[in-house]
C-alpha cells in the first residue's frame, strides 16, 4: 500500500510553484537590453549549480541530496529571489527582468546554499525547502536595508550574502540543537568523505575558486572598476591558497600533511575576504595581505573553533562560519577601515557609483560607519531570523530527520 | 598472432578523416570577421562535449566507452557538418568559416548525440560513426527544408536538432530490434548505473542545464532578442527543475524519493520546451508555465512510457524521447499557437530577423502553419531515415555487438 | 610526540609567500582598463586549476596530491611570474597591473604544471615548489628572448611555454634518475589508473580541449586575428581527435581498442601542434592536416617512446614529451616553414601586430630563421637548466621521496 503522506510529501512545493507561476504573469514582463551584455552571469551559474553543488558532495553517502538539494533549492530561489529583491524597486506595478536581474537572483542563492551548508545531512527536504523561502525572502530585506538604507559598498556580498547566509545556518542549527550521535555498533559512520566523494568535491571548490573574480565583479559598473575587481580578487584568492595549504600543514594532527576539508574550504576564504572591497582601491599588495590574512583565519576555524562549536551543540556540516562567516566579517571590518580612508583623489568619477551616498555628500567617516552598522545589523539579524525559522522547522509538519537518517541519501533518493 | 581485421577496424575512418582534410583544402578559407563576437560558442562547447558526454556515464561499466564515442563522434561530426551546412551557402564554390559557423556545426553535433543517447550500450563503434556520418548529411538537409523551405524560426533548435534527433535515434533502435534481455546466471547486470557513475553524470547535466541559456540564444541578432533567449530559457530551466522533482517523487516506485533518472534529465525539458519559443515575446510568466509543463511531461515519459515503449523492442537507454523527442515535439507545438498571434505590433524592428517570411508578407497563420508543416516533416523524415539507417547499420561491416557485450567498456578499451 | 621538521616543512613556502606581498606592496599598482576586455582570461584560468588539476588524477591513488599540487603550484607561481613577466618592462620601477597580465601570469604557470607532469608522484612538495620557483624565473627569461630578442611569432606558447615546460621536465627527471622500480611482493602497484580515476582525468582533458581555442587566442590583437587563432586551434583539435582514437586502435596492444592514455592526452596534441601559427593564414585545410599529425606523432610517442625512455632511466609519469614536448617542437618547425612564406599581401595591417620585426623591416626568411633559433635555444636551455634544477632538488633540504613512497597520497595527506 502507498503511504500517501510520503507520495504527497513535496505537494506544498507545487502550491508554491503556482504561485510562483502567478506571480510573475501578472507582475513581469521584458526589460530593456541596456544590461543585456552583463559580466559574470554564466561565470556566476557555474559557481551556484557547480560549485556549491559539488563541493558539497564531500559526504560518503551524501552526494545525491547534496547535489539534487543545492539544484532544487537554487532553481526554486533563483524565481523567488528574483520578486523578493524586485519589490522595492517596481515600476506601475510590473517589474522588468533583464540579465543583470537574473544576476543579481543567483547571487541572492548563495544566501540559501550557504544556509544548506550548515545543515548539510541534517535537515529533510521539505525543512530545506521552508527555510530557504523564508531566508530568501529576509536575505532580501536585508540586502535592501544594506543598500537603499546604510547605503554601503559590498560589490562582492561578503556583508550582505556571505555573513548573512552562515549566520543565518548557525541560527537554525542552533534552533534545532543536533548532538553530535556517535554511530551505534555495527552501523557505518556516515559523517565523512571517502576517497572518491573527496575527489568529486574538488570540482566544486575549483571552480567556485576559478569563477570568484567574475561573481565579485560581476555588479561593477565601468571597466576600470571591474578590472580592480576581478585583479584584487585574483590575487587574494591566490595568496588565501598558498596560505592554506602551510597552515594546514602546520596545525594538522598529523605534522607536515595537508587536510582536504582545509584545502577545499579555506582556499576560497581569499574571495570572501576580499569581496567587500574587491573594486576599492586598496592596491595589489593589499589584496595579498587580505588573502593571507582569510586563509589563516579560516583553516585556524576549521582546526579549533568548528569542533569547539559542536561540542556546545551547534553543528555546521561545512564549517560554513570559517568559509562565510569570519571571512564575512573580515571583509566587513576591511571595508570599514578602507572606507575611512576614501578620498574623491583616489576614486576620482568613480567615487558616486561606488559610494552613492558620498556622491551625495557623505562623508568618508560616516560611510565608514555606515559599513560598520550594516555588518552588526546583519550578524544580529541572521542569527536571530536564522533561530526562530529553526524552531519553525522543528515542527513535524516539515518531517525532521531522526539521528539515524542523517548524512544519507536513502531517506531521499531511490538508490542503484 | 593480432587479428588484422580487428586491428584497422577504424581504417574507414582514417579514410573518411583523410576526405575532410581533402574537402577542406578545396572548399574552404577564413570568413570576415563580423562574427567572431558571436556569444554563446564556448559555452556549446562546453555542452557538447562535457554536458552530452558525462550526462552519459551513468551507466555502471560504460564510462570510457560515453565519454570516448561522445568525443570521437562529435569531432569527426563537427568537421564534416560544417561542410554539409555550408555547402547551400557557397560562393565561388567557397565556403568562408567564421566563429559563427563553428558554432553552427557545434549545435549540429548535438543532434547525432541525441541519437548516440538512444543507442547508448547497444551499438558498436563502426555502427555509431556510420550512423552519425549520414545522419549529419541528412539532418542538414532537414535543417536546410526548415530554414530555407518553411523558413521558420526555431532559435534553440527544438525542431530541427532535438525532435530530429531522437527520432532518427528511434527510428535507428526500431530497425536494430534490439530486445532487452535478462542476464544470465553469475553475470553482471550493466544497464544500470552505480553510486559514482550516478554522480559524474550530474556534472554533464548541470552543465547543460548552466550553460541551455546560451546554447538557445546563441544565434540571436541583436541585444534584445539575445536577453529575452537567456530569460525564457532560464526561467523554463528553473520551473522544470523544481516540477521535476516533485513529480518525481510522486510518481516513483519509492513513493517520496526522488529518482536520479529523472533529476539528471527531465530537468533539462524546460530548455527543450522552451528552444522554439526561446526569442519570441512570450513573456516571462508563460516561460514559467511552459518549464512546468516540460518537467510534467518528461518524469511522466521517463516513468511510464520508457518502459512500454521496450516491450515492443524499442530501446531507449538515455531515454532520449522524454527529454528531446517529446519536449521537441512540444515545443514545437508551442511555436505552432504562439507563432498565430505574432504582430508587428509586439515585435516591431525584429520581426524580419524572427521571421524573415513575414518580413517578407506572408501572415501570422501561414507562419504558424508552416511551423507545423516543419515540425511534422521533420518527425517523418527522422524517423524514416533513422529506420533504413539503422537497416544498413545491421549489416555485418559495421560488427554489430552480441547481446552479451552490450553496456560493456570491455569491447571498446584496455581497461585497468 | 609532533616532530618539529616535518611540522614546520612548508616554512620556507610561507617565507617566500611574505616576500611575494612585500614585492607586490613595493611594485605594483592597478594598470589602465584598455585590457579590461582581454579575451579568454577565464577559459584559461580552468584550463589551468581544472583542466591541468583533472587530467593528473588518473593514477589510483595520488588524485588528493594532483588536484592539490596543482592548485598550490598555480597559485604561488601566478603571483611569481607576474613579478617575473613583468620585470623587464617596468615603467619608473612599477609594474602596471591589468587583466591581460593577469592571462599572462596564467599562461606562464602552465610551464610550471607541464613539468610537474612529468614527476608526478616522484617528486616531494618541497621539491615541487623549488623546482617551480626556479623554473618560472628561467621560463620568463626564456620568454623575454624569444620575444624581445628573437622577436618570434608564438601565440598559443608552443615553443615558449609547451616545449620549455617539457624539456625543462625531462631537465629535471634525468637528474633525479628515478629508476621504474617494480612493487614488492604483498604491495600494491600504484602507478597505474583505476576505472574511476581514469574518468575524473577526463573531466580535465575534456575541459582542456574545449577551452583551446581561448588559449591560443587570447593574446591575439584584432577580431581577424583572434578568429583565424579560434577556427585554426579548433579544426586541428578536432582532427588530431579523430586520428588519436584511429591511431590507438592500430598501435594498441589489443588490437582494434582505445587506450586511455591516449584519448586522454593524445585528443590534445592538435592543441599544442598548432599553437605556434594558430593566428598564420594557413588555411583551414592546413589546420586540419596540422592536428592530424600531431595526432600520429602523439600516440606514437606514448606507444613506442615512453617505454624506452624509462628503459633509460628518464620517467615521465603523464607522457608530458609525447604531449607537450615533440608535438611543441612540431609546432615550431611548422611555424618556420609558415613563416618562410609569409607575404604582406597575405597579412596586410596585421602584418607588424603579428610579426614585429617584420613591421621593422626584417624578411620573411629571416623571420623563419629566427622561429627556428628560439626553438632550438628553447629546448638547449629548458633541458640545460632543468637538469641543474633536477641535481640541487635531490638535495636532502628537499626530502626526496623513497621509492615506496611513490605515487601515493598517503605521504601528503590525513585520508579518510
């Protein structure tokens, strides 16, 4: 007999769907082909439906969901994002989608893929699901409040999609308090990658590394800009390697040997670490200071802080806080003190499109702190969104996994 | 002692490679280069040749063998479409190659790959190449009809490449008959996939499903028509993703799983069910709608038509039906009634570029009827012609494979 | 107790990382945006991480040290030869820089990666990194002769980079005389792929292929010349491809299958053969015989070649001779005979852009003269300078690896 509560079990999503459906014929049409020849877009695809998607295939037991949920939950985003961050900004009603608009709704996924990274394994579909359409919609208020209320510069999102995506996934994980379970006797421990998963994960992170320039650089807005970008990103990713491999050497357990989690993770932190100041002017040099700096950061989290923080129950599949969240803020706090130093000599014509508010006649000081008080409002706020959808997704409406279900693909998946 | 026959088993192809070296000294030089900005080539050939060729390592013990023949047939092919389509085209007995007739014979080269998914396991390497050889001479001929004879408007090739070539894929594995049969006792079952060759074969289908924006707006002509291609066939991907999953996991045996059949293919119908229509003012609601129908259809064809369709001895081991054949077909349809309301009104400058006919005078209804005419003759002929291809393919020059050496890398390769 | 040596092995890494921000703090700054617009700057960049990274995990049990390895060895010599590069050409002891020099960097590194090719699993980190820092300072010397002395048409680096990393490599295996050592009893042999590592390599080769075109292109100054690069590399890929497979079925121990080794490899010799005069007026046709050739020569080095190099004591673990090496040298005696008919009817205003000092005055037959010079100085000093590098590296500084500790991950890596 066919359980029928399982046969119906995505039905929601189909409601969802429609609404979706409805939605966008009655509040959409074609925009104009003035951003028709936007940079980064397909670069940018790659990283979401690619990069996240295969690195997160780390799991032994892992990479059907890790793949099949990163695909439902970006393409199910891409269309909600693409409203949510629209909202604001209609005209008689109708929102005009262009390239740049797609863009801009797949960079908004990174917020959710982030999220799923904290929770990988440890959270069911239909909890995904509910927690990615309610964080979408906040990440996008935030966003909002970032850019039309604090008015600051975060071309590469390292405030607005990076911190607020880890933050909000700890808040959930905290929410729904996942001990750690060691596996009973005779049962295969599922929490780890194997040779092969190891392997098919580094496509992912080489080409999230590979494609980083184009997503920082993505939103610029001259060519001089978006070649300070993609230059300052470059070399901060490059440096963020070299720096991770010999610290990983240097604090692994076994001395002299690298880590795949260190070399698949915090080899891409010089991205973050960069992103909100990607088109500043802050010089080469300092971008391969900024990359050093995030690659050690990040591998010192994952060695110490990721195991510290499951021992108080708060569990982050892949260490999301090192990759996202501490890179984030250190972005965030790099783009206070380099717009403190903001002259009109420096930016020249530049300076209105990259400080719209300094184009307005704020100053350096106040843009600083502007910077400052988007990165607090957006840790305090993802945290505390990211609780209370957590405590939501706890009810037995979104069918939580039970501690035997965890990092395994036959809950979800008819396997071969 | 070596076997001679087996050892020059390619010698036909050293013959026929040596006769495209000959016609390309003779027929052709460099073009002008107005097209060497055309968008989209690289990412085709990202399709063609990592989309097509991992999408078709599932199989548990035939990944060279996909990997190898999808880059054999699609380098022999690419070269010798690139005279079949340009031969109608000459001037002085010249054919002039620009980018954009590379990148018109990469789009080619998707139609034979079609056919090779139908026939995956089943044929032998002499089988394949000669299958291909002719239908790339008579594909470009079907191609030329639509274009030259219909003139229609099929931007992402749903006619012309993806309903022509599953049907000549069918119309192949009719004539062969090839039943399926049981392994006997102490063998291997190969017609299935593992855990690994599951997960290679996402990275084919997600960089299909990354880059179908591009392939179906590839041939645009301006920037506007360019940007509605990538929207609609964006939002068609992002909604037939999302139906395909739930779906799915209504219809599957395992009721509430997924199956990975269905998530590596029928999320790729809404680029399919979209191609025709892909530059035509649909707008960006009916995008949604028709993604949503895509992925209905081809999870239902994948389910229940794949295998009533191999009790009567057509074999289909991609299931290329449901994700080309069908999805094509409705596509087409769709060309069909939105090509009934097209007006200058709504079109403006770019209706002669669209549809050169109308350009030219003809009606509204008499383009959406030859869209139809294109679309029937065009399933006809590639069925007709697969089934008499697929007779001659029988013949034992072209060794045709036992039934124990199906689905077998052994017969292709020295394995490790 | 941690031993303090092994624990601090990459030390020497993080003090020349410090030296190369210092460098970078000192030297440079952002360029002018007219490069901002630089084509195949990321379609090189996956070439490189991905495409070198994948192709190198084909061996069993080393894919953890190939993706590694190869990451961390680009990383810090893109930021090296930049340095290196650009030394020469400072303007008031800056170096300016732009999205091309980036490219540059990019391409330089692949030296570095064809070299560690050929000592892939016999050559320690440490020892890695020394020879790559070495080498990238000599290859950029190399370069700057060829192009500012001998003044050489070279666009895709076939002499400049394919044959220096080549030679340079076999510089470097000679001295280190690591004879082929056959496995103890009870061991296991690791040099040698396993079915799932052969298709990860593929997802390299495959990407390498595609992005060929961009490679021998992006250094091309005007769309003409750009698009002739394009069309050229892409015929003789497709060529060498088809005669690749043909080849291998011939020479093939089995007679009538493919080996992988060569349909990995081999497929891309059209790449390297042409990559001297991809941007020349050869003619389509030329094209293709070009990578047919390359094709014959590449097999045959793997098949007959390879083995007695070992007899020798020379090892070359990827066959880097076979695809970078002779197919290199092919390429640059096909651009002295080119360059011998070179006219400036043929190449009008792209004449000086393409030849400098034919602009300046120099014949054609000089011209030739000169390809030929710097093809030979070429491999003289990469197998020169090589050498010395291979005796210094086996220094104990460097912990050369014993022969059981060959081919193996475990040495580098914590494995799951």
């Amino acid at each position: 007999m066919v359980d029928k509560t399982e046969k119906f079990k995505y039905a929601p999503l189909m409601v969802f769907q429609i609404i979706l459906l409805v939605l966008y014929c009655v509040f959409t049409t074609y925009g104009g082909a003035d951003d028709a020849t936007v940079r980064g877009y397909e670069d940018t695809h790659v990283m979401i439906f690619i990069g996240f998607g295969f690195l997160m295939t780390f799991l032994k037991k892992y990479c059907y969901s890790a793949l099949g949920f990163n695909w439902l939950l970006a393409a199910m985003v891409i269309q909600w994002a693409l409203l949510c961050q629209n909202f604001f900004h209609m005209e008689d009603m109708t929102i005009r989608i262009t390239k740049k608009v797609l863009l801009e709704a797949d960079i908004m996924s990174a917020t959710v893929l982030i999220t799923f990274g904290a929770l990988l394994g440890l959270a069911s579909g239909p909890q995904l699901l509910f927690i990615a359409i309610v964080e979408t919609a906040l990440g996008c208020t935030n966003l909002y409040l970032c850019e039309a209320v604090f008015k600051i510069s975060d071309i590469g999102g390292s405030i607005g999609i990076h911190t607020f995506g880890a933050y909000f996934g700890l808040g959930v994980s905290s929410a729904l308090r996942l001990k750690k379970v060691e596996p009973q006797q005779g049962m295969q421990k599922l929490d780890g990658p194997s040779y092969v998963t190891d392997t098919t994960a580094m496509i992912g992170s080489i080409f999230l590394w590979i494609y980083w320039p184009s997503f920082n650089s993505g939103l610029s807005q001259s060519d001089a800009e978006y070649q300070r970008a993609v230059i300052n990103t470059y070399l901060s990713l490059a440096s963020a390697t070299v720096t991770a491999f010999i610290v990983s050497s240097i604090v692994n357990h076994q001395a002299g040997k690298f880590d795949m989690v260190h070399i698949q993770n915090s080899t891409l932190a010089g991205g973050v670490g960069v992103g909100a100041v990607a088109n500043f002017f802050i010089s080469p040099g300092a971008a391969i200071g900024i990359g050093m700096g995030a690659g050690v950061l990040s591998v010192c989290g994952y060695r110490f802080l990721t195991p510290a923080m499951e021992k108080i129950g708060i569990q982050d599949t892949c260490g999301v806080n090192n990759l996202h969240g501490m890179p984030g803020i250190y972005s965030g706090l790099l783009s206070v003190l380099f717009a403190a130093f903001i002259t009109s000599d420096t930016y020249g014509t530049e300076l209105p499109h990259i400080f719209e508010a300094m184009g307005e006649g704020r100053t350096a000081e106040v843009q600083a702190l502007m910077q400052l008080a988007a990165l607090g409002t957006t840790i305090v706020l993802a945290l505390a969104v990211g609780f209370i959808t957590g405590i939501i997704a706890k009810l037995p409406i979104f069918s939580p996994l039970k501690e035997t279900e965890r990092y395994d693909d036959e809950i979800n998946w008819e396997l071969p």
